[in-house]
C-alpha cells in the first residue's frame, strides 16, 4: 500500500509511525494483544531499545516519507531500563515539538507517551486517541518529500 | 570609543617576537572602505597591518579549527559574541584553552559590509549599525588572556524574543507559510554551517553517506530538514553570535529559529545562557532534571 | 547480492484467522533483497526452524526475517534457529504480526495490510545488519565489600563460603556497625552484642575474608568482572602484627575526656583506644587529633608501656590496589541531625533530649551506665519519660518525607525496657502512626501497650526546661485535646539518612544515588539488589532505611549475586551495544556524561591528518559497562556512534520502507 496514492483516494487512512522501547511500552503493545484490546490498523511500530535512542532525524524523515503522525513511547520517568534514557528523551522532545509548532506542524502529530509494560490498556487507548487526533488533522503535506 | 589598532599591533608583535604564539588571527583593512577581512600573520613585520574599524565584524573563531591538529598556539582577537563562540569551542573540547592566547576587544557594535553596500552610503557613518548587533548582550569578552580598550555597556534594548513572538502569533499553516518562502530560497551552500563555532565537529552528520540525511537534491522538505537538524543539533549551544544569518546569502532569518529553541530551553529548562561560563556543566540537552516539566502523560 | 529468507508464521490459527500469512508470504517475495520467502504453521516448532536451515541451504540465504509473535518472547529461539542454519545470528530481523497485527485486529484486509508493512521494514532492517559476534570478559575471582556492618559482613561471609575470596573495607577501626552499639534486638528482645559479635568474630576469622578496618575506598577503576580498586589504610600508629591487643596502653593513657562515637556521645573514650571491648580486630589504634605525643610530642606513655614495642608514631597512610570482580556496598545509615533541624526540641541545648541511640547505650550493660537508665544532666533515674517518633522523617519541611522503618519498633522496645527497668515510671509515646509490618512485630507492640505504656497520637509541638523537668508539650489529636507532660527525659526516634560520605563513595565507585542520598536500586521491584552499574550490588540500609532481619536478608541477597558473577572464568557480554567510528568522532565528550554506565570515556588515538601523525581524544566505549540504551548515539550530533543492531541506518531504512 502506498502512502501516496492512498491519501489521494476518499479512502483516506492515516499512517503512524511508533517509536517504542523495549522494556516498556513495546511490551504494553505486547500485553495489549495478550488482552485481545481492539485498536485502529494504522500504527506501525519500530522497537528500539530506549525512548532515549529516538533521534529526531527518524520523525523528520518519517515525515519527509509521507506518514501523517508519529508517537514517540517509552517507560515512565523513574521506571527507564536504562535509568535516564526517558529523562534525555523528555527534554528533546519536549524542544522538538515546541520547534515543529513554530515552523508550522501541527503538535498533534508528533505525540509522545510514557507506557509500561503493565499499561495494555493505556497502549491500546493511546493509539485510539492518537489515530483519531491524525484523523482529525487530515493528511499531512508538510515536510513532505514530493519528489522523492 | 577609541581607536585600538595601535595597541593590537604591539601586542601581536610583542606575542610573535617572542614566541609566544606562532600565528594571529585578526581583521585588516580591505580594498573597500566597508571591508574589513580577516588577517592571519606569523611575522611581526605584519603587524601593522591589525585593524579594529566598525567593519571588523566577523567572528575569526571558527579558524581556530583549522589549526586544531597543528599542535601550534594562535593569537586571536575576540570581541564580545566571538569569545562566546570560542567557549562554546573550548567547552566542545575541539582545541586547547593553552593553544590559544585571547586578546579580547569590548564592542559597541560592527557594521555590516552588505549594509553599507545596499544602503548606498559612501562612509561609514551613514551605515546603521548590524542587525545581530542591536540585541548585543555581552558586548565585553566572556573570556580573554588580555583585554584591550574599557568595557562598554550592554545595548540591547527591547524584546529579545519579538521576532520570535511574532511568528509564534501565527497559525499554523501562515507559520508553515512563513518558513517555507523562507526555506524555499535555501541553496544549501552551508555557509551558515561552515561559519557557526557550535558546528564544529570533524565530519558534519550531513556529510556521511551511512544513513544520508539530505538527499543530494535541492529541494525545499530537505532544505526545512537540513536547517531543522542544524538549529537541533545547537540547541542549547548556539551561543546567538549571529554569524550564521549575517553570512546567509539569501537573507534566511536563521537566528528567529534559533532564539526560539533559546526561549523555550528557559521557559523549560530554566535560565541558560550558552558559552557564558567556561566551566558550566552540560549544555541542557546533555543533561536533565527529574523535575523537568512532564507533558506527556 | 543480499539474499533474505522470509518466514511467516501462522501461529496456528493465531494469526493466520485475521492475518492471509499466504499473501503476505508472496508480497514479501517482491521486496527488494527478498530470494525467497513462504509461510508456515507454526514457525517455532522444529518443523519451523529446519524449515529455515533448508531453506538457507536450498536457497543461498543470508539473512532472515521472521514475522510471528512478539521479539520479546521468542527472538532468542529464532536468533539460534538462524545461527544453525549457518548464518551470523545478528543476520535476523523479527516482526511482530500476532500481538501486534492479528490479536488485536479483526478486518483482514486492513490486518493484512499491516503485516505486509511491518515485514517490508523488517526486510528494510536486515539488509543493513552486519555479522556480530559476542564477546567475552575474563573475570577477577574475589569480591570487595564496602562497610563492615551487619550486612557487609552478612554478604562477605556469604561469598567467603561460596568458595571466593573478600576483601572487606571499613572506615572505622573496628567492623560491626552499628549494630553492636544496641542493646536488644525487637522483637525476641535477643542480646545484640550477643548474636553480633559472634558474626564479627567469624568474619574475622574466616579464611577467605580478609579486612581492612580504619581504611577507605579511594578509587575504582574497571568494570563488572576487573575492577581495580585502590584502598586507603589509614595510619594506625600500632603495628598491628606485633600487637597483642592486652590493652595496658589505654589503661595509662593520661587523654581520657575524648567522646566515644561508639558511645553516642555518653561516654568517653582515650586517644589509644578500642571502640568497645569485643571490636574486630581487638587491638588499638590512635586517633591521632587528640593523641599529646602526635599532636606535641609530648607524653609518650603508651609507647614505654607497650610490653611488645608495637607502637609506631611515624606510622603513615598506606595505599592498597586489589582487583576483584564484583563489589557490595554495604555503607549504612546515620542518624539524622535534628539538632539542626528541630528548634522546638531545643536543638540540642538541653542534656535530657536524647537521641534512640543514646537510650541504647544508656540501657545497655556494657555502657556508660552499666545499663541503668540514669538521665545525663544529673545522673538520677527519670521516672516521666517521653518518646517522640518521627523526628526528621515523615516531616518534609524540616526533615525527611519518607518513614524510616525501624522507628516505630525500636521505640516501642525502648518503652518497653524503660516501663520494665524503672518501677513506678510513666512512659509516654507521641506517634504520628504506629507501623509494624514484619514477623512478631505487631505482638510485641501490643505488647508494650499491655506493659502500660501511653501511646499519645499527636506531634510535640515544644519542650523547654522548668527546673529539672522538661516541658513537653503537644496535642492529642484523637481527643481533639492540648496535652502536657512534665517529664524528666526525652527520647527522639530520629530519622535514619544515608551515612556521612556515601555520596563520595558512590561517586567513586559509580552508580546513582536517589533524591534522599539513598543508593538507587537498579529496579524498585525485581532488581532491588542491583546497581545500575553493572557488577556493583547493594545491601542494607545504604539502599534505604532497614532493620536488622531485612539488612541480613539483603546482604545474603547481594552475595548471591556476587556470587553469580564470580562462579564464572569469563563472561560473554552482548553485542547490541554502542560502537564509535573513530574517524568522524570530534571527541566533544557530550556522550560522556549522558551514559548512566560510565561505559564511555575520552581515549587518546593518533591518526593521519593533513599528511602528518596526529595525535587527538575520541569516545571509546567500555563493551563490559555498555548495556546499549543507545542514548549516547542519539545524543551525538556528527553520527559517530551508532548502536549496533538499532543502527541510524537501520532504523532510517525501517522507516523509509514504511511509506514505499
């Protein structure tokens, strides 16, 4: 399926992209399918060790590709596998949507979350509430690479 | 304020007769009265030709990395927003504090050469003074081994942050607007890249091929990626010298993105103010607090 | 030419019910790089996994995906199955479609969809993987333990039994803690001294142990497994070799008037001294501050006493470096200081407010009183005796927000030793809450009020003096009432704080310490005797406040745990961690400080530059401290680290494939 062609089509569906850490919100996916919770098709997710590992360079890019939002997940101040990971995570993101609202991209579309791996039902109804928020957005043309 | 060049150029002699550093970096008078270029000398016998005129407004720190493996001591003139720069290069470990002997020069304010040029004045009095100038918050040297002249007051008057705000007052799509006849001018010479003293590592990440984060054409979503990234990667370091946009051939407003990281690192982070104090500790992206705010939920 | 095999497991009818796996299968065979690709019923059973190893030698594979249940579960399975096949284990890429496409979807086409899209990023991610191997780490047989208190030497005898040697370092000139200094233990009401000193005793004894008392850790190098450390022996002054501990030296030492800290503070000690009669090692030291003959070369008695000639005035400082392999900290607490804090205690002005340690020494046989309850200021017997819990804790404004633990029970032990020693006595205790959560500890409580003691809820509010009484005033707060008691002694339970200088030593050893100084536990819940610093474990009240059944607990807890890694030659570490390219790095250091392993540090390399040698400092990563959080990679700004197995690349090529 192709982003681009889809978003021409009345059948519009928003593409997000998950960034979520191993140990916690990765395994809150997990629990979340262990739980059978139903949740929208539209998130795809990439599991990465850290929320700490997420470089912005990736959600730019994403956004360059073509997906319409993209949520950024991890473990819970103070609960980080890692210790601090989530803690450097929280300082660049919360600059990195500040900036992406000042060049003119909609906050919506970059959320982020803290999930563990106990919170199924946090995971299932965060994605609800982020594809409804991209739904609610529209696609997205900005930062687009049209050419590519 | 009076004229320094006197006491520049015996110093500088001073300092290469003895051997007490091997080069100096300074500016000289160029073949327009609106020039004043950069000077870089190894013989005393040059010294004369040292300048400190209103258009000695380029900041020479960023040579400073072209010696960075020489293993020779530099003597460098600083004025106030330059030796910001060079604490940023110091605190980035990219050369020695010993490698480099600081003269710093308070300053009341340069003029730039293409204002001079575009306002069709034929001296320097009839040029207003920089742009980056007028909001000048350190205008003695942060930093220096000697310092030549009194220092001069802080002149910056107003709001900082009003460009800033006035393009936060927008709606999305007139901001997005904004940016991309902005960014849409962009022709990735990387000037600004080439003169920032926080963009000073060895290998820039635009250069590696694994991953490559700029497609080698030029187009305006890489243009926003290429500035996005460079405005990220000195957050928190951009010591607001102003380089970037006073070189920018296409009249980018760089610094309106980079003041308003530099507003929100305060509102969020609580104050800082980059390459001020040799010996602070991380720049704010390289620490955090257990108190930092929480949004996420 | 990369060749992936893809494998797409129906998990039963786990995921095939929602998910066509066979389509997914045959689009998979479309992506580039893909030479062969096919579904299967279940892909972990044995069919599954040979069906893999025919596959790679039918096909040429060199490099597989398998899109089944979560990585989480069952990657290692995988990893090995592909590494049967003949391939690099890293040479694999896994993609959830159960949990995360067919269990929690129901329009198959939609779910499909997904499947396809999270197998083509996974194809996109395995073809920028490179061959990894793992590593091995040698590992030092011998532990270090860091305080000799009740669980220091719990943990040291612990590993000293399993067959390993110790090295056990305490600042004080004697082992044994605290717990020594108590008189009785609640619940059992057990002699202290009693069960401690015979554990001193053994630790001392045990020919695996060896102790440095009066010393401290100065610095620690290495990681998990080759720690160097390097420890300071303080000067003695008495050759500990030649001395026979007869103790003739203290009895003829004119300095008597020096505050015994083993006393609290109620007793005084000699400048050549033992802290108590039963210390390990039994033999003196000098304190040097008050000692006439160091601080003005004068006296000198000591030395013409000494049957055995050890003293040695010119005694100096000693440095000592061992290697070991793993290392316990076992710090302990101090007490609180409220004379600081508390002015409506009087900070500390009137001798008869007195600390719950101080009443343990003035209960206790061997102390300053001979164990009679006899206030400081006059030497009578206080019949009206006051106790005030949660001084300093539970109080975030002048103290401590968290509760210290053991406050509830020792007072109520100490109510009870004061209703059972002086007749006709009056006990009053001031509580916020009376917790008692451990084996016979509600039992006892009950039995101290049964004993007659008051329990009075409410905070004191102020205690002045009025003749030889002490004025304590505070509130009921179940009777709603103002209460008064005149009493002639007062007792604070004062909150327990991490001992002085355990941030130092935390420093120097290289781990985190929580937001009340405390040593952070590597997980509240599961990993609560580890560090985040691997190698490095944590016993006792250095962790958090503690009594003495739950230190013992955790310094056998922590031995285990030492003992895993020593029962080892060698260690395999993992090879998802970070790497450098020297070549881009610039060597700013921001990497630094951001690793919570202290797994990277500035290391000088030469290199050609500009047609001459160079020489210049880039990030070097530790591969036996590195855990691969990969903070350090997206913190680093040119790209020269990168996180092996969660490269930029790989990551970017994930999310390219996404929208193609």
């Amino acid at each position: 399926m192709s982003v681009k062609s889809s978003d021409a089509q009345e059948a519009w569906e928003p593409k997000i992209l998950a960034f979520c850490c191993n140990w916690c919100s990765y395994a809150g996916a997990d629990l979340a399918g262990l739980n059978r919770t139903q949740q929208p098709p539209n998130v795809r997710i990439i599991r990465v060790p850290c929320s700490g590992r997420v470089d912005p360079q990736f959600i730019m890019r994403a956004f360059q590709d073509g997906v319409d939002g993209v949520l950024v997940a991890g473990c819970h101040p103070g609960d980080c596998h890692y210790s601090t990971g989530n803690f450097f995570a929280r300082r660049r993101f919360l600059l990195f949507q500040r900036i992406f609202d000042y060049i003119g991209i909609d906050p919506g579309r970059l959320q982020n979350r803290w999930i563990s791996g106990a919170e199924g039902d946090k995971f299932a109804a965060t994605v609800s509430k982020v594809t409804e928020d991209i739904r609610a957005l529209g696609p997205n043309r900005k930062l687009r690479d049209e050419h590519e | 304020m009076s004229d320094p060049s006197g006491e520049m150029r015996e110093l500088a002699k001073k300092l290469l007769e003895n051997g007490e550093v091997d080069r100096i970096i300074g500016w000289e008078k160029g073949n327009l009265w609106y020039q004043s270029p950069p000077l870089f000398i190894t013989r005393a016998e040059e010294t004369d030709r040292l300048v400190f005129d209103d258009f000695a407004i380029n900041s020479l720190v960023t040579y400073l990395l072209d010696e960075r493996d020489s293993g020779k001591k530099t003597g460098i003139f600083v004025k106030g927003c330059d030796s910001r720069g060079l604490v940023r290069i110091l605190q980035d470990k990219q050369i020695a504090r010993e490698s480099v002997y600081v003269i710093g020069l308070p300053c009341s304010g340069k003029k730039d050469p293409r204002q001079a040029l575009s306002s069709g004045a034929s001296e320097s009095s009839q040029v207003p003074p920089a742009a980056k100038c007028e909001e000048c918050l350190y205008p003695n040297p942060v930093i220096y081994d000697v310092i030549i002249g009194e220092a001069v007051e802080a002149k910056a008057k107003g709001d900082r942050f009003a460009a800033v705000k006035e393009i936060e007052a927008k709606t999305a799509d007139e901001k997005y607007a904004y940016w991309t006849s902005q960014y849409s001018k962009c022709l990735r010479c990387l000037a600004c890249r080439n003169v920032c003293p926080a963009c000073n590592c060895r290998e820039c990440a635009f250069d590696i091929s694994k991953p490559r984060i700029l497609a080698k054409e030029n187009n305006l979503s890489h243009n926003m990626v290429y500035h996005l990234t460079r405005a990220f990667h000195a957050a928190g370091r951009c010591v607001e010298c102003g380089e970037c946009e006073r070189v920018c051939p296409m009249g980018i407003p760089i610094m309106q993105l980079n003041k308003k990281i530099i507003k929100e690192i305060n509102d969020l982070f609580g104050p800082y103010e980059a390459g001020v104090k040799l010996d602070e500790t991380p720049p704010p992206l390289g620490t955090y607090q257990t108190s930092d705010p929480e949004e996420f939920m | 030419m990369k060749r992936v095999g893809v494998f797409v497991c129906h998990c039963g009818s786990n995921i095939a019910a929602v998910v066509d796996c066979e389509r997914v299968a045959k689009e998979a065979a479309k992506f580039p790089g893909v030479a062969f690709s096919i579904d299967n019923k279940y892909m972990c059973s044995d069919p599954g996994q040979d069906l893999i190893k025919k596959a790679v030698e039918e096909h040429h594979l060199d490099r597989i995906v398998v899109a089944s249940c979560t990585p989480r579960m069952h990657e290692p399975v995988f990893r090995r199955a592909t590494e049967n096949a003949g391939i690099n284990p890293y040479l694999f890429a896994m993609t959830n479609i159960r949990e995360h496409v067919s269990w929690i979807h129901t329009d198959r086409e939609k779910a499909t969809e997904k499947a396809i899209d999270l197998v083509r990023m996974a194809v996109a991610k395995v073809l920028h993987t490179v061959p990894l191997e793992k590593s091995s780490i040698p590992i030092t047989k011998r532990a270090l333990v860091i305080g000799g208190g009740i669980a220091g030497m719990q943990a040291a005898l612990d590993i000293a039994d399993n067959g390993n040697p110790v090295v056990l370092v305490e600042r004080e000139p004697t082992i044994g803690g605290k717990m020594p200094m108590l008189d009785k233990t609640f619940p059992s009401l057990d002699c202290s001294a009693c069960i401690c000193t015979p554990k001193m005793a053994s630790t001392d004894q045990h020919p695996n142990i060896t102790i440095y008392t009066h010393s401290e850790v100065e610095r620690v190098d290495g990681y998990i497994g080759n720690f160097q450390v390097t420890i300071r022996q303080k000067a003695k002054y008495v050759d500990h070799k030649i001395c026979t501990g007869c103790g003739l030296c203290e009895t003829k030492c004119p300095n008597k008037k020096i505050p015994n800290s083993f006393e609290a503070g109620m007793g005084n000690r000699t400048a050549i001294y033992k802290a108590f009669p039963q210390a390990v090692p039994n033999k003196p030291i000098i304190d040097a501050a008050n000692c006439r003959k160091l601080t003005k070369d004068k006296c000198g008695v000591c030395a013409k006493v000494c049957p055995t000639g050890a003293i040695k005035y010119d005694d100096q400082d000693e440095l000592i470096t061992i290697d070991v392999g793993a290392i316990v900290m076992a710090t302990g607490y101090d007490l609180f200081p409220w004379k600081e804090a508390y002015g409506e205690y009087g900070y500390g002005k009137y001798p008869d407010v007195i600390t719950g340690l101080q009443f343990e020494r003035l209960v206790n046989a061997s102390g300053p009183t001979s164990g009679h309850i006899l206030r400081p200021s006059d030497g009578k017997e206080p019949k009206t005796i006051v106790f005030i819990k949660c001084v300093g804790s539970r109080d975030d404004v002048k103290g401590k927000a968290y509760c210290s633990r053991t406050c509830c029970m020792y007072t109520a032990k100490h109510a009870h030793q004061a209703v059972d020693k002086i007749e006709d006595s009056h006990v009053i205790v001031f509580y916020m809450d009376v917790r008692t959560a451990g084996k016979g500890y509600e039992e006892f409580y009950q039995r101290t009020v049964e004993d007659g003691v008051h329990y009075v809820r409410g905070r004191v509010s102020k205690i002045y003096q009025l003749g030889d009484k002490l004025i304590v005033r505070g509130e009921d707060t179940l009777l709603g009432e103002a209460v008064q008691v005149n009493a002639d002694l007062v007792v604070l339970a004062t909150a327990m704080v991490p001992s002085a200088g355990s941030g130092e030593i935390a420093h120097i050893v290289g781990f985190s310490t929580d937001k009340d100084g405390f040593y952070q536990e590597a997980h509240p819940k599961l990993r609560p005797l580890e560090t985040f610093t691997a190698g490095v474990f944590l016993a006792g009240a250095c962790q958090g406040p503690k009594d003495i059944p739950d230190t013992a607990a955790q310094g056998s807890g922590a031995a285990a745990k030492a003992s895993a890694v020593l029962s080892n030659r060698s260690m395999e570490t993992d090879p998802l961690i970070s790497q450098v390219n020297d070549a881009v790095c610039a060597g700013c250091g921001v990497c630094v400080g951001i690793c919570p392993y202290r797994a990277i540090e500035l290391k000088e390399i030469t290199q050609r530059a500009g047609g001459k040698t160079i020489a210049r400092r880039v990030a070097s990563i530790n591969s036996g401290l590195c855990q691969g959080c990969g903070a350090c990679v997206a913190a680093c700004r040119s790209g020269a680290l990168d996180l092996k197995g969660f490269t930029n690349q790989q990551i970017m090529a994930e999310v390219d494939a996404l929208c193609l």
